[in-house]
C-alpha cells in the first residue's frame, strides 16, 4: 500500500486529499477542504498565491498527523492562469484571474501581430480571450512593470509545486492550455512568441507529466517536523487528472465531460487535430498523460448555477444545490433557452439577471423564478453537449457510444438525465473525485509502482461505484434541439 497527498484546486475551491493504492485499487480521504476564488481590487481580479501555499501546508500538516508515510505530493489546478518570479525567486505581485477584464479587448491586438489562422495552425488551441498567451499580449501591450523584469512564468500548479520543492518547470498538460505551446515541435511556440514581442527567457522548461522533480523544501520539513517527501509532477490540469481517472475500458468509442465549475467535453486522441474544421468549431488540443491529446471545447457550466447561488445568497435567499434541483424539475420545460458560452455571462456577478435579460434580448419569455433559471441553465448545458457532440463526431468522423462523466456535476442527476436525453446516448457517472484520483494514479505512475494508463483506469472502474443514464424522450429533445439551434449558431 503507497499513499500520495493530492492538492486538487478549483477555481472555487481546494482540497487535500490523502490517496492510498493497492491490490488495484485506490481509495481517497479528505484531509483538508478550503474555498478559492477571484480577489477584486480597483476593478482587477487576483488570486491569493500564498494564501493558497498556506492552505496546503495546512493539509500536508493534517495528512502527517494521520501516521502515514506519504510516497509523494503533487498539484493539480484550473489552466491559463501564471505567476511571475524575479531572478531572486521572489513573486511579482498576485497573479490575476483569468475573469480579469484586461483581456476583454485582447483580439485585435493580437491579431494584428498573429492572424487568427495561423495562431490556431500553430498551437491548435481553443480561442479564449484569457488563455496565457492574450494574458501576457495584454501585458506586454499595457506595459505592465511586472514582465519586463520577471525571469520566469510559473503556471499556477507549478507555482505551487515552486513553493513546496524549489522547482521551476512548465509541466505539459498545463503548458498546452495556454495557447503559446507547439505540438508539433513539442516545445514553446517561440515564432509566436517573438512576434508578440514577449519575454522569451520568462518562458520555463517544459516538463513531462508522472515525473518525480524534487523533494519538500527543507524549511517547510523543518516546520512540520517531518522528513524530505518527492514531490511529483502530475497531470498539473485539473481536466488532465481527470481524463486520466476515467474508467473506459477501451471496448467502446467514448468521450468524456469533466463537469464543474467548467465542462470540458472532448476525446482522447494519440495525435492532434488541427484542421480548418477544429478551428472553425473552435475545439482546443491539450495535452495529457501518457502522451494522450485532449481534444475537447471548453463551455460555461455549473458557473451559471453557481453564480446565481451566490447572488440569490446575498439576496438572503439561501437554496442547497438539491433545492434548486427540485425547483427546476417542478418548473416548466423547454420555456427558455440560452447559449452558456455567451460573453455575458463569463464575469462574476448576478446571473440570474443576465439569464433574464439574455431570454428577453431573444424574445422568449422571461425566467423569473429560481426554479426557472435552473431550468433554463440546465436544458440549455444539455443542449449544448448535443451540439459539442456532434460536432466531435463531424471532425473526428467517430461516432460517439458512450460519454462518461466525471467530476463534481456527476452528482447532479438532473443534469445528468438531461444530459443522456439531449445527446440520445448513454451517460455513465463516476468517479466524482476524478481529478484527485488522477493525481493519485499519477503519482503511482511516477514513482513506478503502476505500468501504465490502461492499468491506471482499471484501477479506477475496481474502486468506483459507476451510475447510468439511459436517454428518454427523444422527439421532446429533437424539437428543442431545433430551437437551441435557432438561438445558437
């Protein structure tokens, strides 16, 4: 038996998850749980670096005191977003959110530099404006302080893994996301770089995923009372651990939904595919474990039920997520629809008045109602996956048999009923703590004590009590399909 300390962090929350493996299974503890999200000051939204550092240490403590011996730790986080180090190793200020309105108009100066086309033809990276490379073009381009002295870029996992061993490093799965990768070449996109007239030397060597980089820092051994631990490089994309914890046993062609805060839907594939039609559908090739591309689009998610919580919380309007599921199934179908990747709802703030106003710009009638927007929010996800569907099956020419989904939203049968019934195909739920048990098993890729991915999986469909979805009414779907389309280009 070896046991491993995931950091899992999301973009509103974080947890220490102590992970023990053997006799081919893995089983998961919760050590320490935390939230997380955007800091605004004056109009900027920032993350609390070392705020976050703190709370690991504070779950690496309560894992010690639990009397294992830890094999390894390792991080896993949301992607895009970066720190920046001076040459002393010192942090240049808080690193921004990626919801940070200073890529609002990003586009064209980009684009001006780098056409669209080639941009994608070089990196085969989903268009958003907060990926790293229009983050660091903002930057450049707003002649912020900060990176013309930084010496190095550390995306967030590995600014965190910096601060527990001293390691500087852009792990790939999260180096891909940010849209300044090559794939082709498999390094830096240094063209596009140079044409941004961005700081090459800030940009780290890029790391392999599942590889041990170093040891907990002296200090901090000092500070716990415990001895050196490895500390691991993982899939450091909180979508790659998750990918990697899916239990397809290969019998199937499958695609996957990370669900949370984000959905990330796509399919794993050995090589990338970067055709005019992945650009005009606007799908991303991140990287994964074992060599594995991610081929997938991002869309909104549960964001648009979390955020309207959140604001019918500060109204003093308290519901639990069960609550709103409830209210959203004693609510009327199909009464309105909206696209979940409209610009206006990507910021923090009252969602639930932007679904209104959304549904009033599009004449459909107005959601007043909390079970009314989650209705609409829920139908409308659904919906969306059915578009993403098929357009993966368009581009890959792969009909899709079975789509797994992981993660957080997996517990949500609502949505996952929606789901099965929107895309006609069979939805298998399981595990929910997909991306910290891909963390687990890529520490145990790591250290050597699993072969590969294949057996990483069946150890993953041993531990984990799966659900299924049958699809139902499909000539209901079919006609709301039609209309979703008619809003949704």
């Amino acid at each position: 038996m070896k046991h491993f300390l995931a950091f899992d962090l999301g973009a509103s929350s974080g947890r220490a998850i102590l992970g023990s493996v053997g006799d081919g299974k893995v089983s998961l503890e919760e050590m320490h749980r935390f939230s997380n999200g955007p800091i605004e000051i004056e109009g900027h939204l920032y993350w609390n670096l070392l705020g976050l550092f703190d709370e690991l240490k504070t779950g690496l403590r309560k894992a010690l005191e639990s009397g294992v011996v830890l094999s390894g730790m390792a991080v896993d986080t949301w992607g895009v977003d970066f720190a920046l180090i001076d040459k002393d190793g010192a942090f240049l200020g808080f690193p921004n959110n990626y919801r940070d309105p200073r890529t609002n108009d990003i586009y064209p100066y980009v684009f001006s530099k780098v056409p669209r086309e080639e941009l994608y033809a070089r990196t085969g990276i989903q268009f958003m404006n907060f990926n790293t490379l229009f983050q660091l073009a903002a930057m450049e381009r707003d002649g912020v302080p900060a990176l013309g002295v930084a010496d190095r870029m550390l995306m967030m996992p590995n600014a965190l893994t910096y601060l527990l061993s001293g390691n500087v490093s852009a792990e790939y799965t999260i180096a891909t996301t940010g849209q300044a990768y090559d794939p082709d070449g498999k390094d830096w996109a240094w063209d596009i770089i140079e044409k941004l007239d961005l700081p090459k030397e800030i940009f780290p060597p890029i790391a392999d995923p599942c590889t041990v980089v170093g040891e907990l820092r002296s200090c901090i051994c000092e500070e716990l009372n415990c001895d050196p631990i490895p500390v691991i490089l993982v899939g450091s994309h909180d979508t790659a651990s998750a990918v990697a914890a899916v239990p397809a046993d290969g019998t199937q062609n499958w695609a996957y939904l990370s669900s949370g805060t984000w959905s990330l839907l796509g399919v794993e594939l050995d090589e990338p595919l970067m055709t005019s039609a992945a650009m005009a559908a606007n799908y991303t090739n991140e990287g994964g474990i074992a060599g594995k591309i991610r081929f997938l689009k991002n869309i909104m998610g549960l964001w648009l039920i979390q955020e309207s919580r959140n604001e019918w919380k500060r109204r003093g309007e308290n519901y639990s997520f069960d609550e709103l599921a409830d209210m959203a199934m004693a609510s009327e179908p199909f009464r309105s629809l909206v696209d979940p990747n409209d610009e206006s709802f990507v910021a923090p703030g009252d969602m639930p008045t932007r679904i209104a106003d959304y549904c009033r710009k599009t004449n459909q009638p107005v959601p007043e109602t909390p079970g009314q927007i989650v209705r609409t929010a829920f139908e409308s996800l659904a919906l969306r996956y059915r578009q993403t569907i098929l357009e993966i099956e368009d581009i890959t020419g792969q009909k899709i048999d079975v789509l797994h989904l992981v993660g957080g939203g997996s517990k949500d049968e609502v949505l996952n009923q929606f789901t099965a019934d929107a895309i006609q195909c069979p939805v298998v739920t399981g595990p929910v703590e997909a991306t910290a048990i891909g963390n687990i098993i890529g520490q145990d890729l790591a250290v050597g004590a699993i072969p590969d991915l294949v057996e990483a999986r069946s150890i993953v469909r041993n531990s984990t009590d799966l659900g299924q979805y049958v699809p139902q009414g499909a000539a209901e779907w079919e006609r709301a399909y039609a209309r979703y389309r008619s809003l949704v280009p």
